[in-house]
C-alpha cells in the first residue's frame, strides 16, 4: 500500500480517473453542492468495484469557501464563519453518512483558522462541532480527519487534544504548511505521526516576502519547496503504510490531470512501486 494514489473530485473528475491514471487508492473530495443521495452513492460505488480503486477518504467541502488569501479563508473556510456553522455540520454529518454508503472509513475537511484561545467563542464552538461530527463519524467506524496547514503542529495538537475524541485523526499536506507559512513540513509530521491517516502529495513555494496575507504558490510535484524525496523517506522511516495521494490544484483541468499523472510516475520512482 505504500504507494501511489491521487485526491479526485466529485462533479469535475470521473470515477475511473484514478483507474486511467494508475493507481488503486483515491481520495474523493465532495463539492458543497453536490446532491449526496443513494442513486450518486450507488453509482460512484458501482463504479469504484468495477474499477478495483479503493477509496481511503472523503474529503467536505462547504459552499462559500475561497482560498484567495490568508484574510479570505479566515472569513470564509470551515467550521469558522457563525453564519454557516449549522448548515456546515449538518452537511459534515451527511458526507460521513455518504462515505458510509461507498464503505469508506475516513473523511476529513479543513475546519479553518480555529483561535489559539481555547477560552474563544469561536474555539469553544468549533470544538463542539468537531467533538459532534467525530461522534456521528465513530457510528460509522470512520476516523474525522483535520487538514494539516492553517494552524502550526503544535497548535493542531493542543486542539485535537482539547477536543478528546479518539477517532480524531490528521491528513497531512506538507505542501499547506508552506503555503500558509506555518511550519517545515518534515519537522510537522515528525511532531504530528502518531495521528495521521492520511496524507496529500503535493508541492508549493513559500509565500511572497512583504506581502501581508498571500498565501503561497502550489505547484507540481517534485516542483515546489517541500522536497518530496525526503518526505517520501520520512513517511516510510515512520512507518506510514500509505497510499501516497497526489493532489493538484490548478484551475485547469488538463494540466492538473497531467501533472497529476506525472506525481504519480514521480511518486513510483520514488518509492520502487509498480504498476
């Protein structure tokens, strides 16, 4: 299993793109519109066997969301903004009930800038929603995983460890913690192993120096600042069993599925595997 796979979306990619690009593991990112009833399951399900490609996680995503800049996803990402908490946890709760219905043990999602102020209106609110969604999720037998990047490790850890649930696990993205500046990334997952599940192969440079509030460039795999070498042989020395999911993240969609299938190659040199 420690190998290749790659992060798709629901309603922009098909379910055989994993298949056409090789690999057998995926990650399936769910868009906040898209309708989660039993005929999209069944058919995404369907799909997935007769493919022979195994789902690791579903990732939520909430409508309102934008990643423009630091400011932006302050206001708008996650289980931050007031105005859309309700209706993000309920839908957090459905994508746990929609992951079920593939078979999927894991879903995860960015829960935003949450306040290094446990005593915070909004720390206290989001610890809440995250403690209901990991009691929704351990019904099913899944873990609740955190993206890794808006918040340093050690910040991560002090909150996953306030919230006290034990399916409440990490998907780790070297690539945000460069992006938002918030860390190195082999030292992060050094400090945060224990808890991953899963993780994101993906690269990106640092943001702009003397730029308030940009964020970092994401780029192809093996183009960036993370050096994915050395995080391919950190996760293999902590015995991280895999898959290795390569997201890409440019607007459009041919170069993203060639990049995507060029990190796959690269991913394949790097750790011996064969298709």
């Amino acid at each position: 299993m420690f190998e290749p796979g790659v992060m798709i979306w629901a309603e922009r990619d098909e379910a055989q793109t994993p298949m056409d690009l090789g690999v057998k593991y995926a990650q399936l990112g769910v868009p906040g519109g898209m309708q989660l009833t039993e005929t999209a399951a069944k058919e995404w399900r369907e799909t997935l066997q007769e493919t022979s490609v195994t789902v690791v996680t579903v990732f939520a995503a909430y409508d309102g969301e934008d990643y423009a800049d630091i400011p932006t996803v302050q206001r708008t990402v996650g289980f931050i903004p007031p105005a859309t908490r309700a209706s993000r946890e309920a839908r957090t709760l459905a994508v746990s009930d929609f992951a079920a219905r593939l078979g999927v043990k894991s879903i995860a999602c960015h829960i935003g800038f949450v306040p290094e102020d446990a005593t915070h209106p909004d720390y206290v609110a989001v610890r809440g929603m995250v403690r209901r969604v990991c009691d929704h999720a351990a019904k099913h037998g899944q873990t609740f995983a955190l993206e890794t990047g808006q918040e340093a490790a050690e910040v991560l850890l002090h909150f996953i460890a306030d919230v006290a649930r034990p399916n409440l696990r990490i998907n780790f993205d070297p690539a945000n913690l460069i992006l938002y500046g918030t860390g190195e990334p082999i030292a992060a997952l050094r400090q945060l192993a224990p808890l991953v599940v899963s993780v994101h192969c993906k690269d990106g440079d640092w943001p702009a120096a003397g730029v308030p509030g940009a964020l970092g460039r994401e780029r192809a795999l093996g183009e960036g600042s993370v050096g994915i070498r050395r995080f391919v042989e950190t996760l293999r020395e902590l015995g991280f069993p895999g898959p290795l999911n390569v997201e890409r993240e440019a607007e459009d969609p041919q170069e993203r599925l060639r990049d995507m299938a060029r990190g796959v190659e690269l991913l394949r040199t790097l750790t011996g595997s064969v298709t």
